[in-house]
C-alpha cells in the first residue's frame, strides 16, 4: 500500500511505528471495502476509519493510553457496508447514528478476535447516543476525536465551499432574527 496518509496530515503512515499495528488489518477485503461508500460527504468511511484510528492512535501515545488498540479499534468502529441515506429512508424509526456501532462491533467480531478496550471503543464511540458509558478513557477519547475527523474531513478537503456553506447558513439566521 503506498502513500497512506490521514486528513491534515502529510506524514506517509506507511513509514511508522502505526502502520504496523494497523497493517495486518488493511490487507483485509472487508476494510479495502470501506473505499466503495462516501461517508461525511466529502470522504469515503475508508479514508474516515483511517482518520479515526491514526488521530486516536496519536491522542491515545500522547497520554501514555493503550495506543494499539486506538489505532486498531479506530480502524474497525465504522466497519458497516451499506449507504447511510438508504438506511435512514428504509428504517426512519431506527437511528444510524444509534445502530451502527453494534454493526459495526459484529462485523468486527466476525474478523479478529478483539480485545475488552477495542470492544468497547466500537460499541460506545457515539457516546451518548448509545446510552452505555464507555468504560475505559480509550472510549471516550475516540469518541472525540471521531467528532474531530468529521470536521476536518468536510472543511480540509474544500475549505472555499465549507466557507459558503457557512456563510449561506448565517445568512439564513440573520434573517429570521
């Protein structure tokens, strides 16, 4: 795999101490997969799960935190393979943003054998929407910086149309006021 690199980041992951936690995962189908669906609009969940696992993986080594599984969990908690909007048209009484951590926790199951912080970090990474308290602070930081990489994910990439859109929006409140 040549020139993996996270949103924000110029470093090529496949030159690192990371990529080796990580490389056994990429080489599966079922992650090389995640390139097939957009996700955040600008991005694929691909690119996104990489985002996610490497920041984490960052965050989590800064903090003397179990940095391996940050990256591996990372990589796995949006490991669900059909289209978003197609979800919520068919199921409009059934959240996504609720359900699809515990897709993506049985898809991972069905993988590789995970471990109790990695398990927890795809079940709960929507905390609160999924009502169970992380257990462990690896949960509540991927959970953050999830947040993180959907934002970066949509303003990086064309930062001049994240600008109208914002400016559209503001526009819009104004005159309601």
């Amino acid at each position: 795999m040549q020139n993996l690199k996270a949103t924000g980041s110029r470093k090529d992951l496949t030159d690192s101490e990371y990529y080796t936690l990580i490389a056994d995962l990429l080489e599966r189908e079922e992650i090389r997969n995640l390139r097939n669906f957009r996700h955040h609009i600008m991005t694929t969940r691909f690119q996104h799960c990489l985002n996610v696992s490497y920041y984490n993986y960052k965050l989590c080594k800064a903090l003397r935190l179990d940095a391996e599984s940050a990256a591996r969990a990372g990589l796995l908690h949006d490991l669900y393979f059909y289209d978003t909007k197609e979800y919520t048209r068919s199921s409009p009484a059934v959240r996504h943003s609720k359900h699809h951590p515990e897709i993506a926790l049985q898809n991972a199951e069905k993988l590789l054998e995970l471990n109790q912080k990695e398990r927890d970090m795809i079940a709960n990474h929507m905390f609160p929407m999924t009502f169970t308290m992380p257990k462990y602070a690896e949960t509540y930081l991927i959970t953050l910086v999830d947040k993180y990489c959907a934002v970066i994910e949509f303003v990086l990439p064309q930062p001049k149309r994240f600008r109208n859109f914002l400016r559209q929006k503001l526009h819009r409140r104004a005159e309601q006021l």
